[in-house]
C-alpha cells in the first residue's frame, strides 16, 4: 500500500476501537436474554474487526485509485515529499472553515430538535467528545471520502469514459452525492442503538442531515484534498460540543 494509505489508516484505527468499546454496551442490552447474549468483549472484537476491515480497503482504494481521478491528500503528500505545507494550507483554510461552521450548525440543530422528535431524547449526545472526534472527524472522513466517494468516481470515470481525460462534473458530483447519502445513512444503526426504534420522520432527518454535511465534506475533499474534509468535521464536533455539550 502506498505511504498515504498506512498514514490515514493510522490515524483512523482508533476511531474504530473507541466506537466499538462505546456501541458494544449498548447492543448488548438490546439482545435478548434468550438465548443468552454473546460476552461484551466478543462483541466489541467483532465489532471492532468488521470495521477494520472496511478502514484498511478504504485507506488502500484511496491511496491507489485517488491520483487516477485527482483525489488526494496534497498536504501529507508535501510533508512526505519534504515539500512545505505553507502555501497549501494557506489556500485551503477559509473553506475548511467555513465547512467546519456548516457542520456544527447542522449537528447543533439536530441535536436541539431530536427531543421534539423523539420523546425522552437527551439534547447531550450519547457519544463522548473525543470518539466523536477521533471516529466521525477521522475514521468516517477516510472510509466515506477517502473510500468510497474515491472508488465510486474512479468506477463511473472508467465506465463512462473509457479512463480518459479528468472526471467530467457531472460524475464527481454523483459521486459526492452517492457517498453522502452512504454517510448520512450509515448513522442509523448507531441512532438506533442509542434511540430505540426510529420513526420514518427521525430516520429521514438523522440521513438528510448527515447526507447534507457529507455534501460539504466530499466538495472539501474534491477541491481541496482529504486534510480539508477531515479538519472541517474535526471543527464541526469541537464547535458543535460548546453548544450541545
């Protein structure tokens, strides 16, 4: 795997153990007594390595299939080339800002309404900060963007193109869309573990209002590389905590 690809999937692996060790306890008591459930450590293992397993295919498709569709991480690229990061950041850190307030808007909002919408819902999020963090402002960033939004792309380049030229608009913006509807819907099982069964009305919000971040996200990752995206989610959780907690 190239260098880029054991970086990001360095820095994503704790997310997944963090998250794991969080959700275990909470799908353990929504088993059954009957028959008995599986040990708190076997599913935190099973858990944990499901999602690895995702994390290391992700970090590899993106390493490997990025430069082909101009998907990248130009700043850990620099670094690695010894290059300096100053001009790039400079270029880079008003719209990573500008995705880091859209994001803790959106999830300051949701927070604010999921009580109306789901009685006896707490305005605290059930996740602490730092897995918050660690999982959803890096491990999600490497395996929907970096992944799969990269996958999806280089899929509809060599389809509809033949591999030829740059990805034409239309095709990075499907791919984009297609990977934010995949992120704001994959936030359903971990709502559901924490809510109890949703209504189609919760459902539709927790996966339009994520889809909607994810837009940002993947637009980040399309014009500014996966540093942007992965520090505009760090902001939107950091930002989004002054408010929610």
């Amino acid at each position: 795997m190239h260098k880029l690809g054991w970086i990001w999937l360095a820095l994503a692996w704790p997310g997944v153990w963090l998250l794991a060790s969080a959700m275990a306890p909470l799908i353990l008591a929504s088993l059954p007594a009957d028959p008995p459930p599986p040990p708190l450590s076997d599913l935190v293992l099973l858990s944990g390595a499901q999602s690895s397993f995702m994390l290391i295919l992700a970090a590899f498709v993106g390493a490997r299939l990025g430069p082909s569709v101009g998907l990248g991480s130009p700043v850990i690229q620099a670094l690695l080339e010894r290059k300096s990061v100053g001009a790039l950041i400079g270029q880079r850190w008003r719209a990573t800002l500008m995705g880091g307030v859209a994001g803790a808007l959106l999830i300051s909002g949701f927070a604010l309404v999921l009580p109306a919408m789901v009685p006896g819902a707490s305005t605290t999020p059930a996740l602490p900060l730092p897995i918050r963090m660690f999982y959803g402002g890096i491990t999600e960033e490497v395996l929907l963007r970096w992944g799969l939004m990269t996958g999806l792309l280089w899929l509809l380049w060599r389809l509809v193109q033949n591999g030829q030229g740059k990805p034409e608009g239309v095709w990075v913006m499907l791919a984009i869309a297609l990977s934010a509807l995949a992120f704001g819907a994959g936030h359903l099982p971990a709502a559901q573990a924490m809510l109890g069964p949703l209504p189609p009305s919760v459902a539709l919000v927790i996966i339009s209002g994520n889809a909607l971040f994810g837009l940002v996200a993947g637009w980040l990752y399309w014009r500014h590389g996966l540093e942007s995206a992965v520090a505009a989610h760090l902001l939107a959780h950091l930002l989004a905590a002054t408010v929610t907690g």
